[in-house]
C-alpha cells in the first residue's frame, strides 16, 4: 500500500474519532490531487477544509514543514481550531501564525509540523527574514573554520522560516492570478508626519484646475493619467509648487498622480475613509486592508484629495512578487471552484495541472437569463424588484456588488421598500461569517461586496429547500469570469436548490470601458422601460476572456522583468566594478 492511501487511512479514522466525519470518495480525489502537486477544482461546499488536512497530514511526514495558506486570519484560525485535534491525534504538531505576533512565537509556529496562516502572512515574514540575514552577511570563506579554532562561537542568525519545502494554498486562484499584479513589499515604519505634506496638497490644488483634453488625458482602458504637453508648460509656468525644497520626486509626477487619484479611483469602490485614514479595499475580494498603502505617492495624493493628514512616504526595506514567492517552494498545490479556465497560466507560470473534482451529488443550480439595461438607476430598480418579489415568497437572496458603494445605493432603495437585509462591505470582519452563515434562512436579504463571507457555509433552513433554495444576484460583471463563477457558486451547494441571474447595464465599468460598443447595442435595443431584450452573454463572454488573456500576458511580462532582474542583480553581486554586463 502507498504511503498516500496509509495516510489517507489514518487520517479517516481520526476525522472519524474525532469530527465524527468521514471522507466521501470525491473528496479522497481531491486529497489525491493535493498530494500529488495539483490544484483541485472543487465545487463551493463540498468540504475543502477537511481536504486540507489529507494534503497536510501526507506532506507533514516528511520532516520538512508545511504551510497551509487561507485568504485571510480569520479563516486560518478556524481551520486550526477545526483541524488541530484531528491532526494533533496523529502525532503531528499543528501551529497558528497570528498577526503582529513576536518572532520568537512566530518560530516556534513554524517548527510546528503543519503551520497554518493568512497567505500574505508567509511572505511577509520571508522578507523579514531576508532583512535579517542582509543584517548579517555571511562570512568571509574560511572565516568560520578560523572562529573555531580561536575557541568562538560564531553568530546565530535568528530567522522565523525555516524552509518552503509544501504549500497547500486555499482558494489558489485568487491568490496565484487575482493578487499576482500586487507585489508584497515590506516597509519601515512610517515617520508620525510628513514634511513634505505641502507638495501633495500643492498638487491637488493644481489637478483641480487642469483641463481634462487640454492638459491631460485620461486612459480609463489602461489606468493611466498623462499630462500633455500643454500640461507640462502650465504646471511649470503657472503652478509651481510652493515649497519645493520638500519634493521627493519631480513635480510633473505629484501632480499626474494627484489627477490619478481624482480620476481614476473612487472612494467606497477602491478605497475607504475610515478615523481619517484612507483604507484600501481588494478589488478581488472587497475585503478592506488596514495596513496596505499606494506606492510612490499615490496613498498621499489620495489622502490630499480627501483631506485627512497626510503620511509619510514608507521605505522599502524588502520586495517579492507572488510569483517569485510561491515558486520557492517545493511542492505547491491547493483547491478553488474556478480554476477551469486559467490552466494555461497556471500550467505556465507556476507548473501546476488542474484536476477538475465532480460533485458528490448532482448540481442543482439554475442559472437564469442575464437582464439589460440602458444604465445603472434602472438596472437598481429592477434589481430591488426582483428581492421584492422573492422575498414575499419566503426566499433568500444573496446580492453580489462590485463596490461598496454600491451596497449602499441597494441598501436605500430596500430601506425605501421597508425590506430589512443585511450589509456586507468588508469592514464588519467579526461578523461577517456569522451573517453569510445565515443567509440560507427564509426571508434573509444579504447585500455583500463580490465575495464577502468565502469560505462561510450557507445552510438552508428547510422551508427554504422547497421554496427553490438561496437566490444569488450579480449586480454587475467583472472583468475576469472566473469571479462572478464564485459568486454564483454560493448557491445550490451539496445537492441543494438554488438559482442565480446577473443584471447588467450599459454604465457598468466594464462595458463603458472595455466595450463602448457592446453598451451601445443595449442602449438602441433597450424599450421604454429601459431593459433590453438582447441576449449579449456570448459577447459578454468574448470581452471578459479577451481581457483575461491581456491581463495573464501582463502577469506574464513582470515574471519576466523580475527574473531579469534577478540576472542583473546576481552578474552585479559578483562584478565588484558595478557594471552587470
């Protein structure tokens, strides 16, 4: 017998003695998966927590340490709680990663057998690690060989890591494609105030009276802000900053990014303000960081344009790419529900095949027609309709937003109809699961930004089971296919009824600015009520996807800047001159 299938063994009966649970033969396949060095793709519902433990407990046998990698604490947490006395059982030792713990506890976290934490939580603490060991650098050959001989005892470096040897990453799809572009950088502690504060306050006031066609032009497609060169003239003629002893960088740069601010990021969609802080919210997730900033002086231009204080510019002391991190390991493998559709870039860029899971029992899930609209007011109203209508007959809805400020626009219109729901928009984290929990119940009304409550399950009452189950509503589509596919995937779990339908119109970010186009198709189609009865979802399918391959070869091109630069750093390292070719 293999030693996969002894432990799978072992760990079956301790779920059994422990849990009262036993693994279903779809979920050995995932296990399976896991341990072989493969993403399972299973649907929402169907046991990935207690999966992990299969990978983990198989992986941990060899000595070397193993990291179990959740979107965020609080999920780490309760899959430790969850799994520790499972696992603890087989004589394996099980640690928890805790933001903001000291080193020393972090340490002995990861001496454990299987170590569980946040994903972002992992790397950051392997920058820190680097930091250390750039504090010390290593000594000169035969250095060590002398030191012992003179009867010293040479200096132990002590970092929190110990190695990368097995990764089992929750929700891998998210974390390996949605976050790629995002760098994890580690930044010194900000000074209490910044100096220079005058130069980005300078700035705002000066985009405020540029002319937007004149002296810059706005690229909403490619996220960019270029002055012209008219603009270049006027803010070095006309408007020149009034201190400019405090410039860290060149003028022309606080005020193009002053316009970025204004132009393209929006508060309460890409930001929050919260206790005078500007808060960034995770355009995957909607989950809102408290300890994420802009680079390069964009979180202060933010921060001018909504006028609280402004901070002090961090220096970076450690930089990686997702895609240099999770590549230092061994073995990577994990689980989602949506990989299907991004096997290349996953096959490509971190070598890993995607192994689709079928359900254990038949999916349910009725998808209903995309609705369109000529713009958003109509496109609210027909939504609010549409809660109205299924709340009267007992069922819930989950809605699925793209902003929080969206959730609000929702919220008024069903405050106005008297229709009590729940709020989700990523600040209430404590309560968060325990809202999703209760979403399956008869009446329940949850408004929730993209994905707010994953990795929460959604168990219906009984009543709701004949009344057609959970009823999930996309208020608007995203770039990528593969989210709005995890927000549908919150319905018609484990054999369960459930239905979901998408509501679209023509002011959604995607088509104004993706597909001016296809929006004006839906404006000339569109009746007196302002719905169209057009079937676009095959065009809509065709610009999601062209605009994932865009992205993917982005993702693609800063793999390979990074592995240039390592080329350049490491000819540099060994050419005392400073010329690296």
């Amino acid at each position: 017998m293999s030693t996969i299938a002894q432990g799978f063994a072992l760990v079956n009966e301790s779920a059994r003695r422990t849990l009262q649970l036993e693994y279903f033969d779809v979920q050995l396949i995932a296990g399976y998966a896991l341990a072989r060095g493969a993403i399972a793709e299973m649907a929402t519902g169907e046991g990935k927590t207690l999966i992990q433990a299969l990978g983990a407990f198989v992986f941990a046998l060899h000595g070397s340490g193993v990291h179990v990698m959740t979107s965020n604490a609080y999920l780490a947490e309760r899959d430790f709680t969850q799994l520790a006395p499972l696992l603890e059982r087989l004589g394996v030792t099980v640690g928890l990663l805790c933001s903001g713990s000291s080193p020393v506890a972090k340490r002995k976290a990861y001496l454990a057998d299987i170590t569980y934490g946040a994903g972002f939580e992992f790397g950051f603490d392997y920058l820190r690690d680097q930091v250390i060991r750039l504090q010390h650098p290593r000594p000169a050959l035969g250095q060590s060989y002398q030191d012992q001989l003179c009867g010293s005892q040479p200096t132990k470096i002590q970092i929190m890591q110990r190695g990368h040897a097995f990764a089992i990453i929750d929700e891998i799809d998210s974390v390996l494609i949605d976050e790629a572009t995002t760098p994890m950088v580690l930044s010194a502690a900000a000074a209490p105030e910044n100096p220079g504060a005058c130069a980005y306050v300078d700035a705002n006031r000066v985009a405020l009276r540029l002319r937007e066609g004149i002296d810059f032009v706005v690229e909403e497609s490619e996220r960019q802000v270029r002055l012209t060169e008219r603009g270049v003239e006027t803010i070095t003629s006309d408007y020149r900053p009034s201190a400019p002893k405090w410039l860290e960088r060149p003028w022309l740069i606080y005020v193009e990014q002053a316009l970025f601010a204004h132009y393209l990021l929006c508060r309460n969609a890409d930001y929050v303000i919260a206790s005078d802080k500007v808060l960034l919210v995770d355009q995957s997730t909607g989950r809102i960081f408290s300890d994420r900033t802009l680079r390069n002086g964009l979180h202060q231009a933010v921060e001018a344009k909504e006028d609280v204080p402004i901070t002090a510019c961090q220096a970076v002391l450690g930089r990686i790419s997702r895609q240099q991190y999770f590549q230092l390991y061994d073995v990577l493998c994990g689980m989602t529900g949506t990989a299907t559709g991004s096997q290349r870039e996953l096959r490509v860029i971190y070598r890993l095949p995607v192994v689709a899971v079928p359900t254990r029992l038949p999916c349910l899930r009725r998808i209903l027609p995309t609705r369109f609209f000529v713009d958003k007011q109509t496109k609210r109203a027909a939504i609010v309709d549409e809660i109205q209508r299924r709340f009267d007959r007992m069922q819930p809805v989950l809605v699925g937003t793209r902003t929080i400020a969206e959730t609000h626009h929702l919220a008024e219109l069903l405050a106005q109809k008297q229709i009590p729901y729940q709020l989700l928009n990523g600040i209430q984290d404590a309560d968060e699961a325990e809202i999703v929990a209760r979403a399956g119940h008869e009446q329940a009304v949850t408004i929730a930004t993209n994905i707010a409550g994953r990795g929460t399950d959604i168990r219906l009452a009984t009543p709701v089971v004949q009344r057609g189950g959970l009823h999930v509503i996309s208020s608007e589509p995203h770039e990528s296919a593969r989210v709005d596919r995890q927000l549908f995937g919150r319905c018609a779990r484990q054999g369960d009824p459930g239905s979901c339908q998408m509501f679209v119109s023509a002011e959604d970010v995607l088509l104004a600015t993706h597909a001016p186009r296809l929006a004006a198709r839906i404006c000339r189609a569109a009746d007196t009520t302002g719905e169209a009865d057009v079937d676009l979802m095959p065009s809509l399918g065709r610009l999601q996807r062209r605009i994932e391959r865009l992205h993917f070869q982005q993702r693609r091109q800063m793999v390979s800047h990074d592995r240039w630069m390592e080329d350049v750093m490491a000819k540099l390292a060994g050419n005392p001159s400073g010329i690296p070719f």
